[in-house]
C-alpha cells in the first residue's frame, strides 16, 4: 500500500514537474516589443508595398500593432 501511495504521488509530481519545464519563455524581443500606433503600422505597410485592399495588408496590420514586427 506504501509503495502504492508512492507511486501515484510520483505519477502526479511528473504530470505537473514535465510540462512546466517545457513551457516556452518569454525572449526578450517579446519582451521588448512595444505596441505601434495605427499611423505607424500603416505607414510601415507602406513601405513594404502593401497599401489597404492588398493581401496581407490586415494580417500585417494586426501583427504591427501587437509589436510583433520590426
């Protein structure tokens, strides 16, 4: 019974210990990256050729403002 005992706590220490060690950190670019405002992020599209209609311009927007692009 002891034994058992031992066994489920260990079971239950690795379910919780295993997954927490292979949570992603956080970097420091995501840790740095600071929001844009819509002026920035839409003149930023711009120079990269996508003005509003194109593809990609919505997703590149979305990620801008979040501070995911450089």
């Amino acid at each position: 019974m002891r034994v058992t005992k031992v066994a489920i706590i260990g079971m239950f220490a690795a379910c919780v210990v295993f997954p927490a060690a292979a949570a992603k950190k956080q970097t420091n670019l995501q840790a740095t990256a600071a929001s844009k405002t819509w002026e920035q992020c839409h003149a930023q599209a711009l120079r990269h050729g996508l003005s509003h209609g194109h593809t990609g311009n919505a997703e590149f927007m979305k990620e801008c403002m979040a501070g995911k692009t450089r």
